[in-house]
C-alpha cells in the first residue's frame, strides 16, 4: 500500500486470461437479464422488488460461478506473492456490483470499509467489464486512512445532517480530495479499509461490474471466508452456474412464497418455525443466491415492511450474507423482543460457526445478558 493509502495493480498475464474469462460471464449475464426486463410477463408484474430479484440473479451467477472463484485465487495469489504476510489473512467469497445505467440506488456515499472485529483489513475492487469506462465509478479520497481523519470524519458525520454542511467541503479544507478513479479493464484497485471513498451514479449506457473482496487478518464476521494460503491450494471450488431465467423463476417463487409465510404467520416464532420447514423444499445451490438475494432485496427495499422478515429468513434459508441477522436484531432496541428470536433460532441453530459468535456475542454485550449459550467457535463457515 503506498503513502496515500491505496494502489493501483496491473494484473499479470495469467490473472489477465482469467479476468477475461469473468467479464465475458458478465457480458452474457447483462444480455440474460436485458432479455428478461424486456419480456412481457416482467413488466406486467406488479412486484416492487423485483428488479432487484433480477438483479441479484446476475449478483449471484457470477458470484458463485467458476469464473469468479478462479479470479479470486489468481488475484489473491498475486497478491500474496509480492506481500508474503497476507496468505495468513482471511478472504471473503467475492461480492458483486452490478449497476444499471443511471442506477440511483447502486449510488453511495463517503464511508471507509473499517470493521473493527477483522482487525487490519484492504479491499480489492475489480472492474469486470469487457469495455473501458467511459465514467467514474468510484472515487477515493487520498491520504484520508490516518486516525485524525478518521476522528475528523466522524464529526463531519454528524454535521453534514446539516443541509448546509457537505462532507466532501470540509475533507477539502483539510486537504483531503477527492480523486475519481477511471479504472484500466485489466487492474484491480486495493485501498487500505480505513480510506474513505465512494459509489458513483453510473451516468454511462453501459452495465457496469465490479467484484469486491474483502481481505482480513481475522474473518470477516458477516460472510463465509477462507485463508489465503487455503484457498490459493485448493483445486476446486463449490461453484454453481446456473441457467440465468431459471434461476430467476426460481427466486420470484421462493419469494412470493417466504411473503405469503410471513404475512400468515401470527408472530416471529411462528414465521421462523416456517421458514425452517420450508427451506427443506429448497434446492441448496439455489438456497446460497436465495440467501444472499434476500438480503439484497432487505437493504435495497428497507422502507417495505415485508423486508424485516426476509432479512430474518436470509439467515435461516443459508448463511450466505448473516449481516441480515444483524440488521434484524439491530432494529430491536426491546431487549426481550431480541432475546425470544434468538431463543427460537437456538432450537434449529448451534450457532457454533466462529462468524456467529462474533455477532451474537455482540448483542450479549450490547444487552449484558447470559440468556442463550455461545460456545466460542474457531470453526469458519467458509465458501
């Protein structure tokens, strides 16, 4: 990592080959769900969330696809090779970006990637287009990762809920700028977690892509990881390629039904009781992009009532995204409410993964309870 915090990383030529394999994917995904979104039965539908069902199909076709994985292991062991220390990290499955023209709700704003319980921790963020782009996807704000900044940002946090305050302003009269990246097809980008960036609107034609990874000294507590150096000697990978509308049809199913559960169900423990009787039903290929769907749609759709039970079942159908599972019990401030989910999930879950004693360790904490057993795990839910 350079002095400013971040660096820009060529890929070589084998990595290359594999990057290629990866964005030709996505350009046949793009063309699956342009085909779909144009079709008559998707714009009859009256789903409000079903962009995001399409979308997540693309999310989930090259996240679990074996073009994806293959990168990661290259890009990972390009990495370890010239930073030896980082096959003793952990990685995380690759997250997908898909942005649609003028795509509003993939838009974000300044944050940095810093979470406390992974330790020290880089992201890599790689474009997957077979096209150069013609606009800024992200931004990143140079030198911004030291911990005065860090101290400085969270006072900006606070007053830019002030109209009359912007972020970015006050990082500029510190000499903090902001710096658009347009990426090179062939490089990856890697910044340290604590330097603040940024999404940009995609105000190009094109279907933009990237994949994120997230590499950790502990693992990140939300996501299946791996270490390094395992996954660097691995052979073979559990990828999944799935038939782009079949898994559509299949996800639309899934949820309509999960809906339908969770409206008929007289209480939480009841919907939970459900959800587990149903997921037996479930493909498990199909439960992994099930899983990680529901949670896209939750966080996309946060002002729908419907999907504070979805994140709830994100975790049960496969844990895949289990943020979910904190975003549901975030939203509780009633202790007792929190504790009689928990209690349910304890009669189908150990929670003996050592992701879910990170997390529910944490609401012990945040409650100062010993209501529900925890044994601490070292066991990783891994990909």
């Amino acid at each position: 990592m350079n002095f400013d915090g971040w660096l820009e990383l060529p890929h070589v030529k084998k990595t290359v080959d594999i990057h290629i394999n990866v964005a030709n994917k996505k350009e046949a995904l793009v063309k699956d769900y342009i085909s779909l979104t144009n079709s008559q039965k998707y714009i009859n539908c009256e789903l409000k969330y079903k962009e995001e069902i399409a979308k997540s199909c693309v999310r989930s076709s090259l996240r679990y696809s074996t073009e994806a994985m293959d990168f990661v292991k290259y890009i990972v062991s390009d990495i370890t090779n010239s930073k030896p220390h980082y096959s003793g990290y952990y990685v995380t499955l690759p997250y997908i970006l898909f942005h649609l023209p003028n795509d509003k709700s993939e838009q974000g704003g300044i944050h940095t990637d810093t979470i406390k319980e992974c330790k020290k921790q880089i992201t890599i963020w790689t474009p997957i287009n077979a096209f150069k782009n013609s606009y800024s996807p992200i931004s990143l704000f140079p030198k911004s990762n030291s911990s005065l900044i860090k101290v400085f940002f969270r006072i900006t946090n606070k007053l830019s809920k002030y109209k009359y305050v912007k972020r970015e302003d006050m990082l500029k009269k510190i000499g903090i700028k902001r710096l658009d990246i347009y990426p090179n097809i062939s490089t990856s980008y890697i910044w340290d977690s604590n330097l603040l960036h940024m999404g940009n609107l995609n105000s190009s034609e094109n279907y933009h892509c990237a994949l994120v990874l997230r590499v950790s000294k502990k693992p990140l507590y939300y996501e299946p990881s791996i270490e390094c150096k395992d996954l660097i000697q691995r052979n073979k990978f559990k990828s999944y390629d799935f038939n782009f509308p079949e898994l559509y049809n299949e996800l639309y199913k899934h949820f309509e039904v999960i809906e339908k559960i969770s409206l008929e169900s007289p209480n939480v423990e009841t919907f939970i009781s459900n959800i587990y009787n149903y997921k037996k039903s479930v493909n498990y290929g199909v439960r992994k992009a099930l899983s990680f769907a529901l949670s896209l749609v939750s966080q996309r759709h946060s002002n729908l009532q419907i999907v504070s039970y979805f994140d709830l079942a994100s975790y049960i159908i496969e844990k895949e995204n289990i943020v979910s599972l904190e975003r549901y019990l975030n939203k509780h401030n009633d202790k007792q409410a929190a504790l009689k989910v928990l209690n349910k999930l304890s009669n189908f879950e150990s929670f003996d993964t050592y992701q879910e004693f990170t997390l529910l360790n944490k609401f012990k904490k945040k409650f100062k309870v010993d209501a529900f057993n925890l044994k601490r795990s070292s066991i990783l839910n891994v990909w």
